[in-house]
C-alpha cells in the first residue's frame, strides 16, 4: 500500500548556461507514494515559493510520457530508477522513507545546461531538419492503400518511431554519443517503401549533422538501450551503419 | 445587434467547398515570397499549417512554447484519427461520417464546415501514409481501422496507442524539411503575450522569450493562432502542464469573438484522482471501449464494500455486475458518445454504486476479451495503455479491472472563425482546438487529429489566400509602430505588477482553488444557481489572486512561476466567460448539460427554438459584460433530432 515518506533531495541547482552549479539539499516531508516523481517536485517548490526562495526550475509538459519533455537524471539513471518509463511516470512508491534522491540535468555536451534542470535540445531538431523525413508535400499523394506494406515491416517502423526524442540516450552515454535517436529515425523511415527511396542520403546528411553538433561516437556499449523509456532496440543502430555504409560506398 | 457573417458559400452541401475553391482568389508564386505569416503553435493544426503555408512559398514564422514543435499536446492524443475512406466496406460515406459528427455534436455546429471535414479526411490518410505514418495494418498489408464513440462503422485508423504522438512527428517532419529550406523560420520557447492590431487588422505578435525573459516583437501580413484549447482552467485536466488559453484570450481581447465558450468536454475514461498534489488526469484512451466493458456493482452494499477495502471487483459475481451503459443504451453499448458515456459514470457514483477508495470510479472490465480473444491480441492493441495504468495504480489490468472516471479534455468551444477560418478581426486566423468551429456541443472521438490537420493542411492554405491576395501591396510593417510600443508596455506593466504584489500564496495554490470551483459548479451538471454562484466565487478569487500571491525570482531569466501566473490571470477571466456562457444557455446540449433541462430518463434535452445558435461573445473591457451576438445555426440539410443511442 502506497503511504507518506519524508525525503532528503540533493538537486542540482545553476542560475545560466554561464554559470557555476551546485548541489543544494532540501528536505521533503509527508510525500504520498501514490504521487509522481513531478509532483514531488511541485510539492518541493511549492514549499520553496513559501519561503520566498526561488523554485527548481526542470523541464515538463504531458505528465503522460509522451511529450519528451521531462529530463531528469534521478539517481543516476536517465528518468529515474524504474523501467520503461519518463521521469513523469515515475512514482514515488519507488522510493523509501529517509531516502536520500540525487536529481541532475542532463549532462552532455550536446545538451548544454539553461538553467537548474533544465537543458538546451535544440541539436535534436536540427538533426531532424538535415533530412529526418520523407520530401512529399502536401496534397497529391496516392490513395494510403495503393502500397501494401507488410505488417511486420509496419511495426518495426512504429517500434522505431516510438522515440519521443527526450535525449536520455544522450545522458545514458559515456562518450555522449546520439545514435540511438538518429538510428531510430534512420530505420522508422528506412522500413517503409515510402522511405526507402531517401534511405541512404537521409542516414548520410542526419550523421554529419549529429558529428558536426558535438556528439560523440557510439562504442556499442548498450547503455542507451536499457535506459530508453520507449524500449527502442540497438539494432536500430545496426540498421543505420548498413545504412550509411551502403551511402558511402556509392560516394 | 451585429449580423454574423460566417460566410458559408451558396450551393449543395456536397459542392460548397469544391465551389469555394474554384471560385477564390489566389495568390501568385513571386507574391507569395513578399507575405509573411505567424502560425503560433507547433501542435497538429499549427505543425501543419506552416509547413503547407511554407512549402506554398509563403514566408512563415512559426512560434511554439515548448523547446521543441514536436513536443506539442497533439502528442498525446491515443486512439486515432477518423477518416470515411469505406476500407472496411462496412457502409461508411462522406456523408455518414458528416452526419456521425454533426449528431455527435448535438447539433450546434455548422453543416457545411462538418461536411468539409468529412471530404478531406481521406487526404489525411493519404498525405500521413505518404509522410511515413506507420498506421497498425492487417496482414495482407492493408490499413486496419477500429470503432470509436457515436459510429457504428469502424472508421478509426490508428498508430497503437500514440496515434496522435506519429501525426504529430509526420507534422512535425514536414515542418523540420520546411526549415531545412528555409520555407519557415522556427521560434521554440516564446509564448505569445498580445496581438498587434493595426488599423483593424491582425499585424504582428508580442512574445516573452522563456529563457531570456526578454519581450519580442514579430510583425507579419497575417496572423494563425494555433495555441490549443482551455481545458485548464479546470486545473486538473488531461491536458499538458503548459497547455493554456492565453493567447486565445488575447486575440478575444483584442476584438476577436470567443464561441461557445461552456461547451467544454468530458472524457469519460481518465484515470481517478488520487491526492491533493495530484497535477494532472491521466487519460485511458477510448479505443479500449472497444473491448473494455464499463460496469459498477449492482447492489450497494457490493460498492461499499469495496470502497472499505473488504471486496475486489473480481469478487463480484457476474449477475451482480451493472453494465449501465449496455442496459441503458443497448445500440450503442460502450461505444456511447463522450458526454453521455460521462453523465452515465455520474449518475451512478452520484447514486452511490461508485468504486475506488473516493467511491468516484466505474470499472473498465476487460476479463471477457481476454478471455475471447487473448491476452496476446489485448496486449498487441492496448499494451502500452495497459503499462501506463500499471505504472500509475499500481495494479494489473490484464488481471484487474481499470478504475476510471471522468475528466476535463477538450473544448468545443474556442476563437469564432468563419467558414474561412478567419476570425472577426481580419487577417487572425484560428485553428485546430483553438477555434470553435466543427464539433458542436460534443467532439467524437478520433475527430481533433482530423479537424486540426484538415484546418492546417487542406483548409488553410487555400481560404488565406483568398485574405492575402489583396495584400501583395502592403510592404512589411516596422516592429517600432506605436501599436507594438504601446501593446509591450501593457505588457511590462502587467508583468511588474505581478513581481510585486509579494503575496503569501503560489500559482498553483490560487489555480486548485478555482479549478474545485469550476469542476463543482461549471462541470458535468450545471445550474444557474451554481453558475451564479461560481461567478461570484471566480470574481472574489481573482481579486485575492491579485493582491496575495508569490512569484519569486526575476522577469529576466527563466521563470515558471511567472509563466503560471500570467496564464491563470487569464484563467479567471476565461473560467467567467465559461460559467456566463452555461448560464445564458437554457438547455442542455452535448457536453454542457444544465440540471434544469433534462428528459425524464435524464438525457439532455435540447431547446432548438430558442438556442440552435453560435453564442459569440464580444469582449467590451474589464470587468464588463461582453456583448453576446448569435450566429444562427439554419440546418438545411439534416434535421435536427433527440439523439438516440438506444435503438
């Protein structure tokens, strides 16, 4: 049964982008276990506007997680000590009486810090924008049924664009490396005969791009997997190395 | 009193569109380059907007809240999109899936405009596939689809559980290659604090840039707000946290009419409250009506025996189970429309057959399509419904039943548009959730994807042509005008007052409190002694608002709680036009059902005499009472009828 737990809380606490960051301690008492992990946090700033302190600023939005908002590296996890899930699914029945929690931004040099907890992930769009997609415009596309597409491809290409883009690939890395969400994004398009047409130029122009931003190389050590609140699978990244060799070779 | 003009071009139903577009005037290829448009919003209407305004070589600004347009609340949408496309060859047509809508909708919304949601909807599809969507399939390869609320066909394609989450990354894809060639200029986290008005036309927006602090000013030859719904008013909600009516309220301020603002939806499959720092309802998506059957205990001492802790719903036999949708509404079963799915949960936890530790829940029972069809097919269709269940009760719906009730989601109502989509100002344009213009008094379910990407992709780029085309001789206009000094003013002022009021309480304490106040009295059931009093209560808390609540910290960097603060001093104002609104309807339609107004088996009852109008309210100053204007609804091609969902 969920009940109410008090809690020490270590948050990483930075005014800018400039600026030098610190741990801060607070402490929580009477948090119900049934509440999220966010809501936590809403009762902790709820505490500090009372006290006239500034609140921790972090990242949110859907609290259904989907949106890829929330980004918090909670305990040494990306999203927290629990699977499949974002920092918002997260529950406080996950947690003990007289725990002590250790909560940090994302921390890459691809996402630089903005303020508290919060991070700047601007370089994923333009990941995207570099040719994450397939060039139709809108209007004068065929009848949806017109290409048969076989079941199993359709859901590999779904089970790749589950990705809600949220960078706890990014945070789980040691080397800060992107490929997961750029293979993702590779192999979703790369499945369907709408996309293949664009495949090896796409993997080609999203790879230079994520180098050019400042992202590090992948060492196939598995850590963006197991972290990854949508499951997406590493052989993704496979999946994008056939695809960008098979670019390069045509170079 | 002003005649409404909606614009409705003349002709058969099925021919108005085709009509309009033959007829329209458009814009010419180099002009196009010289005209700058603002689309404020990312979501599926505005994502989608400004990449087809773009790629039609249109200069386009596109603002969002987020740090990211991918991110928009369209994300969230679960269970799918509607299309007529007949796959199923189960009788669906255009107009059958017009006519669904229109009923659904109780009646209050426009023919034509439905009818032109119908005969896009299969472009929808079309483009989505074409984008890369990957819609669920049989195995022969072929698009599946599934039924949702108020059809009797299966109509609803659909992405697992996150349809709206891939139209919305198809939406966003375009955009992103819109930006890649330079078709539009993407601004993330700014969100739009007024409406620049120059003589009589939407000219230009002010934002607050959320990590600088700082007031930007951006001018254009037209302006499309995309900016959602206000379902948040109610506090709890199933939308996103930063989901507002903000910029809507802006643009009503400015002289735009606000429609139908009491239409306000109810979803009837939400996850229940469960403590007091709860910040948001989560929603079940309705696409597990399907096969999920919706039951409370028949017998009284069963339901509170069950609250005490003392029963499990699969201690109750099957002959003591009361599937109340089913035994009231046996055409339609489970797949009742929204709000009469809502009022049903209701009147039975009213009637005290509720469940849950609060005794505000009904059973969503899955145990008989497990048991016809397996858990590998149930798992397939719903498995990641079923895990975010888990991860928030705590409990297994493969072996128990869901607990659910009803939540705010969605709102009808929204910024007046005409058939062009413009609003009463010209040159601002509103759609997707923000505008009021195809659900009625009721959305079906599947229906939001497809009217905010009809508004933005099918509808949009053509009608703002008709607006533009005259405008290819006005040069672009200068950021330094009085118009925006005066309107940034206004702002900084606003902003300084709120730092300084140095109160006792936060945002969230005042935004609780008048969410309680609104579920309470402007929620399912409404009464004009309830709205009465809620507008009183809303014009007292308020006032409290402003005189004792805490903002820490500057305006001049990052900061959440003054964001909170300017949408809820919004709130106050939009919570009052909602309960103004449901009071001055005397009738019960769809999803604003007054207690008053009610048949004797306690269905809505409709007043088509005296209320088959768009109430379109006209803001007259602070603390004034807006003017309300009626657009009459003349239905001539379907009549209006109690809709029936029991035989």
């Amino acid at each position: 049964m969920d009940k109410n737990i008090n809690i020490k809380l270590r948050i990483w606490r930075q005014k800018g982008p400039k600026e030098k960051g610190a741990f801060e301690t607070y402490e929580l008492k009477n948090v119900y276990q049934g509440s999220s992990f966010l809501e936590m946090l809403d009762m902790l700033n709820d505490q500090l506007v009372s006290e006239g302190k500034e609140p921790v600023a972090f990242d949110h939005d859907c609290r259904e997680g989907i949106c890829g908002m929330c980004s918090l590296y909670v305990n040494g996890h990306p999203h927290g000590p629990d699977e499949e899930i974002t920092t918002c699914q997260l529950y406080m029945r996950k947690f003990n009486d007289g725990d002590t929690i250790t909560i940090e931004p994302w921390r890459s040099a691809g996402f630089p810090v903005v303020k508290d907890l919060m991070v700047d992930r601007s370089a994923f769009d333009k990941i995207i924008q570099a040719g994450g997609y397939i060039s139709v415009n809108t209007g004068g596309t065929p009848d949806a049924n017109t290409i048969p597409i076989p079941k199993d491809n359709a859901e590999a290409a779904m089970d790749a664009a589950a990705c809600i883009g949220c960078g706890a690939c990014v945070a789980a890395c040691k080397n800060g490396s992107a490929m997961l969400f750029v293979a993702a994004k590779v192999s979703h398009l790369a499945l369907l005969p709408q996309g293949r047409i664009e495949a090896a130029k796409r993997a080609k122009a999203m790879v230079a791009k994520m180098d050019e931003l400042g992202f590090g190389n992948c060492t196939n050590t598995g850590a963006c997997e197991v972290e990854c609140p949508k499951n997406i699978s590493i052989t993704n990244i496979a999946r994008l190395n056939r695809e960008f060799l098979k670019a390069k070779f045509k170079d | 009193m002003t005649q409404i003009n909606s614009k409705i071009p003349e002709g058969p139903l099925a021919e108005k569109w085709t009509n309009y577009k033959d007829h329209q005037k458009l814009v010419n290829p180099a002009n196009k380059r010289h005209l700058d448009i603002i689309v404020v919003g990312t979501g599926l209407a505005g994502a989608s907007a400004a990449a087809s305004l773009g790629e039609l070589g249109f200069n386009v600004l596109n603002f969002c809240i987020q740090d990211s347009p991918r991110r928009a609340h369209s994300i969230a949408a679960q269970g799918g999109i509607n299309a007529a496309k007949n796959y199923q060859n189960d009788g669906d047509s255009v107009y059958r899936l017009f006519y669904d809508t229109i009923k659904g909708g109780d009646y209050r919304a426009r023919e034509a405009n439905v009818y032109r949601l119908a005969e896009i909807s299969n472009d929808i599809i079309d483009l989505s596939v074409a984008q890369g969507v990957p819609f669920a399939r049989e195995y022969g390869g072929l698009l599946d689809n599934r039924s949702f609320g108020g059809a009797q066909v299966s109509r609803t394609f659909y992405a697992r559980g996150q349809t709206g989450q891939q139209l919305l990354v198809g939406a966003y894809s375009a955009l992103s290659r819109a930006i890649h060639k330079g078709q539009v200029k993407m601004y993330t986290r700014r969100e739009m604090l007024d409406l620049i008005v120059i003589d009589g036309r939407a000219r230009g927006i002010i934002v607050r840039n959320l990590v600088t602090g700082k007031i930007e000013r951006y001018a254009a030859h037209a302006v499309v707000v995309a900016t959602g719904g206000y379902g948040n008013t109610y506090f709890l909600s199933t939308n996103a946290m930063s989901s507002n009516g903000s910029a809507a309220w802006q643009c009503y301020k400015k002289g735009a009419y606000f429609a139908n603002p009491c239409m306000t939806q109810i979803h009837p499959t939400c996850i229940p409250v469960q403590g007091e720092f709860q910040s948001k309802l989560t929603l079940m998506s309705e696409s597990l009506r399907n096969d999920g059957r919706i039951w409370v205990p028949k017998k009284k001492e069963d339901a509170e025996a069950i609250r005490a802790g003392k029963l499990k719903p699969t201690d109750i036999k099957e002959e003591d189970r009361d599937y109340y949708l089913e035994r009231r509404y046996p055409a339609y079963g489970n797949l009742v429309p929204r709000d009469v799915a809502s009022r049903a949960a209701k009147e039975r936890c009213d009637a005290g057959y509720g469940v849950g530790p609060t005794g505000y829940a009904v059973y969503l029972d899955f145990s008989d399509a497990i048991k016809r069809l397996g858990k590998s097919v149930i798992e397939e269709k719903y498995g990641n419904l079923f895990q975010m269940y888990k991860k928030i009760m705590n409990e297994d719906p493969y072996e128990t039943p869901m607990m659910i009730y009803p939540a705010i989601h969605y709102t009808m109502g929204g910024i007046w548009v005409d058939y062009e989509l413009m609003t009463s100002i010209p040159g601002l344009f509103a759609i997707g959730e923000a505008n009021f213009s195809d659900h009625g008094a009721n959305r079906l379910g599947a229906s939001a994807l497809m009217q905010g990407l009809a508004d933005g992709y099918f509808i949009l780029p053509y009608t703002m042509q008709n607006y533009l085309a005259d405008q290819i001789q006005v040069p672009r206009f200068d950021t330094n005008r009085p118009e925006f000094d005066e309107a940034e003013k206004g702002i900084e002022e606003r902003i300084s007052k709120l730092m300084h009021i140095n109160g006792k309480h936060s945002v969230d304490y005042f935004h609780k409190k008048l969410g309680h106040i609104m579920w309470e009295y402007v929620g399912m059931s409404r009464s004009a002694e309830g709205l009465k009093f809620a507008l009183k209560e809303i014009k007292a808390l308020k006032k409290e608002f402003w005189t004792d609540v805490r903002i820490p910290g500057t305006e001049e960097t990052v900061n959440p709680e003054l964001e909170k603060a300017l949408r809820l001093a919004d709130f106050f104002e939009i919570g009052e036009l909602i309960a103004l609104d449901a009071l001055h309807r005397e009738e019960s339609c769809g999803g604003h059902f007054r207690s008053e107004y009610q048949t004797p088996d306690g269905e809505a009852l409709r007043n088509d005499e005296e209320f088959s109008f768009v109430s379109c309210w006209e803001y007259q100053g602070e603390d004034k009472e807006p003017i309300l204007h009626k657009e009459p609804l003349n239905y001539q091609f379907v009549v209006p009828q109690q809709r029936n969902y029991k035989s």
